[in-house]
C-alpha cells in the first residue's frame, strides 16, 4: 500500500505491516515468528509479513512507542533467544483509529451506487 503515511492516531492510514503486527498483538505478546504466523492465518496467506518487513516494522514500532519489548519471559517451553512484544496503550489507541477509519471507508463505499446501497 505505498503512498501512506505511519502518522498514527491522527486519521492518516498506517502502514499495512503496522496495523496487522498491532492487531496480531492486540490479544496479547508474540514474539516474531508468532506475529507473522498469526498474519497468515488471520488474512489466509494473503498477507505475508517477511522478516525484513516484520523486524523493521517492529524496530521503527518501537521507536514510536507502538509496541515493546518485554524482558524476562519466563516460559520453560520456550527458546531464551525469542524477544516478546506488546502493544502499549499508544499502539493499542493507534489500532482503535485505524480500525475505526477503516470502518467509516467500509460504511461510505456501502453507501454509494457501485455497491448498491443509496
């Protein structure tokens, strides 16, 4: 989707990366591998998030204060090297207003003729 903007909360659209790693997080922490196998289960492989796309996405995330890291999961089942995140409570308000743009763009192309609404 080039051409948009990653200005979060403000009604501009965010990258696609961002808002499916915010939604695959909105549940609760992931580390990557997680994130990009809940992207292809959730969109049926239409979305696949590579890791330079998926580690750079969540690089630039945290930057911002979308996500974090978190330190210390203790999971015995787990690999030690795996890095956990989250989403903060800035990520979480910026997926209310993606989600909530994306619902008015959803609602007005209902409206019009070419869906046969009005």
């Amino acid at each position: 989707m080039g051409g948009q903007t990653t200005d979060e909360g403000n009604g501009q659209a965010l990258k696609l990366a961002w808002f499916h790693i915010l939604l695959a997080l909105a549940d609760g922490a992931q580390h990557g591998y997680a994130i990009r196998s809940s992207v292809r289960r959730r969109t049926d492989g239409a979305v696949k998030l590579y890791p330079a796309t998926l580690y750079g996405s969540v690089r630039d995330m945290s930057e911002r204060g979308l996500i974090e890291a978190l330190e210390g999961v203790d999971d015995p089942d787990d690999d030690q090297r795996r890095r956990y995140y989250r989403l903060t409570p800035a990520g979480r308000d910026a997926l209310r207003a993606e989600v909530a743009r994306l619902q008015a763009l959803v609602d007005h192309a209902r409206a019009t003729q070419a869906l046969g609404g009005a």
